[in-house]
C-alpha cells in the first residue's frame, strides 16, 4: 500500500478543499514541516480516518462530529478522500476512498431555519480499479482485507504516532503480550491455557460433585443394630460422612454382604405372609357369606310387613278412584256449559250493535252535506287572497335585489376608499425601513468584524474539550466497573449466605429424614417382637432365647411408610439445590476477584490520564497535580471526578461565550448577505402601493355613479316599507288557507263517520244468522254430554264447587301409590324366600370376629416383610449409584492430575517457571524483530548498544519476564533496563524496534505490501549525530520502493531533508505546499 493523492475539506484544521499529490516529491524520504498546531499530524489523522474510519491516536481518540472542522459554514460537506495503490511492479493497482465523518449540518427549513443544525450519518465509498463502487456495507472489510492489517497493525508499522510509540519498548511483558497478540495472531496458545484450565475446573468441579453424591448416598444406608457387623460399618459410615472417601472401597465390600442377608430374610417372610393371606382370605369369604343370607331374612321380614300394611287400606283407594272418575266428569261437562254461554253471550252483543248504529245513520247523513258545502265557501276565499299574495311579492322581490346592489356599490365605494389609504401608509412605512436597514447595515458590519476570529477560539476549546470528556469517559467507565464490583461482592456474599441457609437446611431435613426411619425400623422390629416365642430362633439374628426384646412406643404408632417417603424426597430435593448454591457461591466468587481486578487497572489508567492532564495545565495546577498521588490514596475517583468537574465548569463557560458569539456572527452574516435584496424588495413595494392607490381612485368614483343610478328606480321609501306590505298580504293569505283546510277536514271526517255507519249496519245484519245457529248447536252439544255422562246439572255443579280439577289427579296419585308399593312388597317377598331357600338363619358377628383375628395376623406378617423390603431398598440402590460413582471418580482423579501438571506447565504457574506458553513463543517473533531493530539501532549509537531480550533461564523466575527489554552498552559489556536510557536514546531505540516489527509483520504476511512509512516528532530529543544517523537509517530504508514522511518541527531537519510539504495556518485554517529540492 502506497498513499497517491490526499484530498481533504472541512476536516480538522483544514477547511477549504486541500489536495496532497505524494507523487510530487522526487526523493522517498520527505519532512511534513510547520509550526505547533498548524495541522500536521492532522495529514496523518486524515490518511488512518480514510483507511480505518477513526483519527490515530489510540489515546485520544477521535471521530464523528469532532473531526469537523470550525474553518468553513456548517453547510460544506466534511470529508476525505485518499487514492492508494496496492501491490507491486506492474500489479499494482489504484484504490480510491472517500470518508464521511459524522457531522452536523445547517437546518435549511423549520423553526431552526438558518440558526440551528441536526447530526448526518458518516458514510463511505471504495472504488475499485475497475472504476466501480464497492458495495457501502461491506467496504470497511473489504479495505481490511487489501490491506491486510487493522489498525492497531498499521499503527505499528506504518503510523507510528506522536508519543505512542515508545510505549512498546518500555512496557512490561503482560503489556508487550497483548500488542504481539494483535499483530502476530498468538491468541490461539492463550486459548490452549484457558481451555486447560476450564478443563481443570470442569474435572474439579465434578470431583466434588461425586465426592457430594457419594456422602449423600451413604447417609441413605440403613444398618439394623441386629446385625452382626454394625458397628463396624457405623464407623465406617461416619468417616465417609466426615468426608473421608478413601474408605468407600471397603465399605461397598461390607454394604453386599449386608444386602445378600437381607434377601434371605424376604424370602422367609414372604412364605409367612402367603400362608397367613390365605387363611385370611377363607375368613372373609365366610364373613361375607353369612352377612349376605342375613340380608335376605332381613328384605323378606320386611316385605310381609309392607304387604300387611297395603291389604289394610284397600277399602279406602277403592273409595277414592270413584270419586276421582265423578270430579273429571264434572269438570268434562262445565266447559260444555261455559261455551254455550259464550255463544248466548255473542248474539245479544250483536243485536245491541246492530239497533245503536240504525238510529245513528240519519243524523250522520245530514251533517256530512252541511259541512261539504261550507268547505266549497271557505275554498274560494283563500283562492282570492291568493292570486293578491302573488302580485306583491314579485313586486317586493325586484325592490330587494335592487336594494342588494346599491348595497354592493357602496360596499365596493368604501373598499376602493380603503385601498387608497393602505397604499399610502404601506409606501410611508417602506421609506422609514429602508432608513432604518442602512443605519444597522453598518453596525452588522462593526460588530462581524469584532467576532471574526471566533471559530479558531472554538476550535482551540474543541481540543481541550476532547481531552477533558476522555478523561470522563475513563472515569464513567472506573464507577461503573466499581459499582459492578462492588454489586458482585455483594452478590458472592449474599450466595454465600444462601448456600449457608440451605446447608443448614439440608442438615436439618437429613437429621430429620434419619430419624424418622430409625424409628420406623424400630417399629417395624418392635412388630416383629410381638411374635418371639421361647425355644424358636430369631428371624433377624437366629437366638433361641429373648431376654430383652424390642419394645414399640405408643408415641410413633402413627409413623407410616407415605411420611418416610416424603421427608426422603424433601430431604434430596434440599441436597440437590445445595449443591446448586454451592456452585453458584463458587462462580459469584471468582467473578467478584476478577471484577476487582478491573476495577483497579481502570483506575490505574485514569491516574496516568489525570498525570498527564495536569502535566499540560496551567502552572496555577501545577502544585494541584504533585498532591495527586496521596488524594488518589484517599478518594480516588471522588478527587478526580471534583477536579475533572472544576475543569469542565471552567471549559463550558468558555464555550458557552463562544457559542453566543459564533451565533451571534453568523446571524450577522445572514443578514448582511441579504440587505441588498432588501433594499431592492422595499424600492418595488413603494412602485406596487403607488400604482395600487390610481386604481382605487378611479374604482371609487365609478362605484358613485352607479350608486346614484340604481337609487332613482326605488318604489317603496324604504326596506322595511316594502318588508310589511309583503307580510301583510302573506299573513292574510295563510289565514285563508288554513280555515280553508280546518273546513275539508270537518268535512272529511262528517263523510267518513256516515260511511262507517253504514258499513257496521251490514256487517251486523250478515253476522246475525251465524251466531243464532252456533248458540242452538252448542245447546244440543250440552244436552247430549248430559245423558252420555248420566249426571244432571244439580249433580255435577256441586262436584265443581267442592273439588278442583287438582283433587281428581292427587286422588288418582294416591292410588297409582298405593298399587306400586303392594306390587313391590310382593316381589321382594318372592325373591327373598327364593334366594334363602330353607337355609337357616346365620351369626355374621361370630364370622366377622374369626374374619379381623386373621387379618391382624397377616397385616403384622406384611409390615414385618415391608420392613426387610425397606432396607434392603435403601441399602441396594445406594450400593447400585455408589459402585459406578466410585468407578468414575477413579477416572476423573487420573485426568485431572495429568490436566493440571500441564496446566501449570503452560501457564506459568510452576515454581521457577513463570513464562506462559504465549509468551514463550512470542520470544521466537521478538527475537526476529530484535534482529532487524539492532541493525538500526547500532547504527544510530555508532555501535553503542544493543537491545536484548532476557535470558530464558531468567525469563521465568518470580514472575513472567519473557518478553521484557534489556540494553546492552558495547562500551561497558553490560546489560540494564531499557528504562535507564535517556530521552535520545530511548526515541532512537523505539525507531529501531518499530522498523524492525514492521519488517517482521510483512515477513509474516506475504499478501502485505507496505511501502508507506510516517514517524510523527521525537527528533527534537536527538543530538546532532544522533539525528544524522537516524536520517540515514532512514534514507537508506526509503532508498527502495517505501515512502517515508517524517513529521516534525525541528528545524535542523530542514536542511537535512530537502523535499518538504509545508504546513502553514491562518484564520481561514491550514494550508500545505509542497517544496522540492
């Protein structure tokens, strides 16, 4: 990669279109020379912006809005452009980048028009050789990958920044570690360690989790004091409990036999427990037998008194459905009788009807005529007031429209009048703003040129500012990772105290869970006591002889199997979440050490910045910035954090003058620029009012004439005359119109009353024949029920008045009642002397006693047999997970020690052996580098000293030094520490090792073809003979393809080199020019 062209605008310093042609220069070795400040370094933040999008300082880093320049408008466009060619010979090939940096920009519409600004988004564009445009998102990878170095890389080897590149030769190993890892891809053998100790933890981890398992798991065993070899495996038990699982082993040995014996024991106890289930099953069927006969005896007793009953209240039903048939033929007749008195009732009705409408209709007759004719009358009328109506309102009508434009003259006469004097008022005002636009044309131009130099101001404040809020933005970083380590030590101690609690009640749950089942076992011995008998062996240790059997206690007889079995559960449940918090607690730990550790590296790069900050300050901060170190110790980031805020305070109310100012002149700017266009906009407004008020002179004088004619052809005196006659005649109009429609409507309804009249007399007279003949049939109907029910109305009338319908369905109830039961106690009667069938009558008692005698003998054979089950599950499912749990523990410890002896190995964690395998190999890169870099470096101290890596055989001893630097003086044939050596020699050692990375990184990388090289100042530190040997070390390396620009403004160096691009600045910002020898 080799810079072609630099092209810049209202970047930085720079704010008009600045061009930088590098091919311009006949030597590869050129001085970028100027004073302090005038923009040179700024080149060098333009070349690594294009590239990489962000300014080279890795200090104090810069982009977005802050590299915007205060030299030009806000509306010029911010960019760089930088053409580049990769490769080599006759493969080399053009690149063209153009960077936008976020920038702001003036709002051209809106309530901020020409006075505020908003943010744009940066943007960039590669064009490759072919002239095409490479797509904007992928861009920045695609520059990563011609080049073939980030920018950490092309830092070091082809930027090398102002005061940044010392720092690699005086860091310590850890330091020089992480810069080496970036640029030689090392991070592979750091990952190899971590990956070995996540192993290590992993195989820890599961070690204590076996270990857990197995402690868990023996507390399950279940040792009867019978046993013969209790007390052994007691012990045993307590010391795998205390965590001793070496003797693991031997207690599995002891726990088999253990579970072989009890299945001795179940057999023995199942064969009793058979025996006795079958004599207690041919008691219970006897039970059962005997209390079903019982039953039988029991129905049939009670049939034959049911059947009793009935036969004693047959007389009586008999009596009742009689009476029931008599009342539903009394109710069957009254609705006959009620329909023939509807059909008596419905004839007089219409004969009533039919007499009061033939007396109405003459009357109707005649008042329908007389109210006809009066409507004619009343017609004729309101047709008369009328035909009047209509002859003076179009009379009225022509005098109102007449009246509408007399109006509209004289409203167009008093607009012309007011036309008139706007126009002269308008002419008036724009003389007195024309006055008034020259006199502050004048002062706009006095006080533009007082604010003139307000833009450099700002852009000296925006540098200080910029270092100020990094400054804040390490020390916002140092609260938050104190306020994360501060959470997480909280957060390890409250784990702690979780896993504290929960172990407490694991303990606590266990003891319990252990002392329920003892006392279950002992209760289930207890049962097994009950049944000793002198003479007979032991079930559970064989004796002949039981002196002193166990006894049961009458306060645990109501322990069951289901509570042992839920403490169990809660008992693992509680171990599980133990072993959770446990590990929980562990990892909150480790990650509280390592956000301290943060802490304190944020904190230790703050003091260096705050050092550094006051090192530049004024001299009144100079006493403030040497009692830094013991406030530090005090109240670290609470001193800083007051005197960052004393700094900003003091910054801020600068700017806030500059703003006014900037604000201010580019107001007065604005309005200069468009006084002339003012002038001109007022001059024209006097034209337009002058030509406006003829115009309406001559509107006014024409609108009169016409006023005057139209008045002469009026009829009436006034509106209001004219109004009254044509209501008048209105209102006596309508008055005629409604007593003409009040007559139509009595008429009407005369007419209408006489039709209806008529209608009913008809209808009534057709209806008469119909309801006659319907009363005869409904009388006949009567009669013939009568003599088919054979009862007379004196006999059915009384049924009706003494009985409801309701009575004769509860009636027949009573005896569809009665006829069920009887049924049923018959049937039960005959089924039950059936099922008995002679036998005779049993004792379910005596059966049940014989029946429950059984059953407490196979429940104490059962709970005996439960008992061996019991223990012999707890004892064979804990031999089943700790058997294989042991297999694996074996496995893992074998790992594991061969996983730690090579984690220490290649981490530096061995006594005498501090070098980690990253380190280690990184040697083999250093060495390379130190080999180019001595070459230069014996050049430039005439042979003086060599630099040095420390021996292996030191590199590892109390601490990790592998890759630290040493200087070796061919005067003295001694060695020292790099830091030893003064201001010269220490820039021309760092040279040396940054010439020498930079051939070993594109040793490295085959695709990199770097023929571009800056060093920015450090010359100024050089005596005489230094200086020349470093400009001929130079020289000679620029002597091939490279093009070397040193940055510096000492001025022996421009006599030395004679192709100079200079860098000069004014108040319109910083220009270059090239100079060649």
């Amino acid at each position: 990669m080799r810079p072609v062209k630099l092209t810049m605008q209202a970047f930085g310093s720079y704010g008009n279109l600045t061009k930088i042609d590098f091919s311009e220069p006949d030597q590869n070795l050129f001085l970028v020379t100027g004073d302090t400040g005038a923009g040179k370094t700024t080149i060098f933040d333009a070349i690594v912006f294009a590239l990489y999008g962000e300014a080279s300082s890795s200090t104090n880093k810069k982009d977005g809005v802050v590299l915007q320049s205060q030299y030009v408008e806000l509306n010029v466009e911010p960019f760089v452009e930088l053409v580049f060619s990769e490769g080599t010979g006759e493969t080399r090939q053009l690149y063209t980048v153009r960077r936008v940096p976020r920038h702001l920009k003036r709002l051209t519409r809106g309530a901020g028009k020409n006075t505020g600004s908003r943010e744009v988004t940066g943007s960039v564009s590669l064009i490759m050789p072919d002239g095409t445009e490479y797509p904007q998102k992928e861009a920045d990878s695609k520059l990563g990958e011609i080049l073939g170095l980030n920018k950490g890389q092309f830092m070091q080897v082809a930027m090398i920044a102002q005061g940044e590149f010392m720092e690699l030769l005086r860091a310590k190993s850890d330091d020089k570690k992480v810069i080496f890892r970036k640029l030689f891809n090392t991070e592979l053998y750091q990952n190899i360690v971590d990956e070995l100790m996540n192993r290590k933890r992993s195989l820890e981890k599961d070690i204590a989790q076996i270990k857990t398992a197995c402690q868990t798991e023996t507390a399950h065993v279940v040792i009867s004091q019978e046993y013969e070899k209790w007390e052994e495996m007691e012990a045993l038990k307590k010391q795998i409990q205390n965590g001793e699982i070496v003797v693991m082993d031997q207690f599995l040995t002891q726990l088999t036999e253990l579970c072989s014996t009890l299945r001795t024991r179940i057999q023995e106890a199942q064969k009793d427990l058979d025996t006795l289930s079958k004599l207690r099953d041919e008691k219970r069927d006897a039970y059962t037998s005997a209390s079903q006969l019982q039953g039988l005896y029991n129905q049939l007793e009670e049939a034959l008194f049911e059947l009793k009953a009935c036969e004693d209240v047959e007389a009586q039903i008999k009596e009742k459905m009689l009476l029931s048939e008599h009342i539903r033929t009394a109710y069957e007749i009254q609705a006959e009788y009620l329909r023939c008195q509807d059909a008596f009732g419905n004839l007089r009705n219409h004969e009533n009807a039919l007499k009061e409408q033939q007396e109405r209709s003459p009357q109707l007759e005649n008042q329908a005529k007389l109210t006809a004719e009066e409507a004619s009358k009343v017609q004729e009328l309101a047709e008369g007031e009328k035909e009047v109506y209509t002859t003076i309102y179009e009379r009225v009508n022509k005098e109102m429209k007449l009246r509408k434009r007399i109006s509209e003259a004289q409203a167009i006469a008093r607009e012309s009048q007011e036309t008139r004097q706007a126009a002269e008022t308008a002419a008036q005002k724009a003389r007195e703003d024309l006055d008034s636009l020259e006199k502050k044309e004048e002062e706009w131009r006095t006080q533009a040129e007082t604010l003139a130099d307000t833009g450099e101001k700002i852009a000296l404040w925006k540098g200080l500012n910029q270092e100020l809020e990094a400054l804040f933005a390490d020390l916002e970083d140092a609260e938050k990772q104190l306020q994360m380590t501060e959470k997480q030590k909280k957060e390890s101690e409250k784990a702690k105290k979780s896993y504290i609690k929960i172990r407490a009640l694991y303990e606590s749950q266990n003891q319990k869970y252990e002392s329920m089942r003892r006392i279950f076992l002992d209760e289930q011995a207890g049962f097994l006591a009950r049944e000793l008998q002198p003479g007979k062996p032991c079930p559970v240790c064989g004796a002949l002889e039981h002196p002193h059997p166990c006894a049961t206690s009458e306060s645990h007889a109501d322990l069951t199997r289901e509570q042992l079995d839920l403490a169990e559960k809660e008992a693992s449940r509680l171990r599980s979440q133990q072993e959770q918090i446990a590990g929980e607690a562990r990892a909150a730990a480790d990650l509280a050490i390592e956000k301290e550790k943060g802490y304190q590296d944020k904190l230790e790069k703050l003091c260096g910045g705050m050092q550094e900050l006051f090192k530049d300050a004024a001299e009144e901060n100079v006493q403030n910035a040497a009692g830094i170190s013991e406030i530090i110790d005090r109240s670290p980031l609470e001193f800083i954090k007051q005197q960052l805020e004393t700094r900003k305070l003091a910054l801020q109310k600068q700017y806030t003058q500059f703003q006014k100012d900037q604000n201010t002149l580019l107001k007065l700017q604005n309005q200069l620029s468009h006084v002339e266009e003012t002038k001109k906009r007022g001059k024209l407004t006097v034209e337009e009012t002058n030509q406006k008020l003829t115009e309406a002179i001559a509107a006014a004088k024409s609108s009169q004439d016409v006023l005057k004619q139209l008045s002469s052809s009026l009829e009436y005196p006034s509106e209001e005359a004219a109004m009254q006659e044509f209501d008048k005649s209105k209102a006596k109009w309508k008055e005629a119109a409604r007593a003409a429609e009040d007559a139509q409507k009595k008429s009407s309804t005369a007419s209408e009353a006489f039709v209806n009249c008529i209608s009913l007399i008809q209808r009534y007279m057709d209806e008469l024949p119909g309801l006659q003949k319907a009363l005869q049939e409904r009388l006949a109907s009567y009669t013939e029920l009568l003599h088919a029910k054979d009862m007379t109305e004196s006999e059915w009338k009384p049924l009706t008045e003494e009985y409801s319908r309701q009575m004769a369905d509860q009636l027949q109830k009573e005896t569809d009642t009665w006829k069920q039961k009887k049924i049923a106690a018959q049937t039960v009667k005959d089924s039950a002397s059936k099922a008995i069938d002679g036998r005779t009558k049993p004792d379910p008692e005596l059966a049940k006693a014989q029946m429950e005698e059984a059953e407490v003998k196979r429940r104490l054979a059962q709970e005996k047999l439960d008992s061996y089950k019991e223990q012999y599950k707890a004892d064979q499912d804990a031999c089943s997970i700790l058997t294989p749990q042991m297999e694996k523990r074996g496995k893992i410890i074998e790992k594991h020690a061969k996983l730690e002896t090579l984690y220490k190995l290649l981490s530096g964690n061995m006594s005498g052996n501090r070098m980690d395998l990253e380190t280690f190999v990184q040697r083999y890169y250093l060495e390379k580098i130190l080999y180019a870099a001595n070459r230069r470096f014996s050049d430039m101290s005439a042979g003086q000293f060599e630099l040095r890596m420390v021996d292996a055989a030191n590199a590892g001893k109390g601490k990790n030094r592998g890759l630290d630097l040493m200087v070796y003086s061919n005067v003295t044939g001694k060695e020292r520490e790099v830091r030893t050596l003064s201001g010269g020699e220490s820039f021309m050692a760092a040279l040396s090792l940054a010439l020498g990375m930079a051939d070993q990184i594109q040793e490295s990388s085959a695709s990199i073809n770097l023929d571009v090289m800056f060093v920015d100042e450090g010359f100024g530190s050089l005596d005489e003979h230094s200086r020349e040997q470093a400009v001929k070390v130079l020289q000679e390396l620029a002597g091939g393809s490279k093009l070397i620009g040193i940055i510096s403004h000492v001025t022996e160096l421009k006599q030395e080199i004679e192709d100079q691009l200079i860098v000069t600045k004014d108040e319109k910002g910083s220009h270059v020019r090239w100079q060649i020898s």
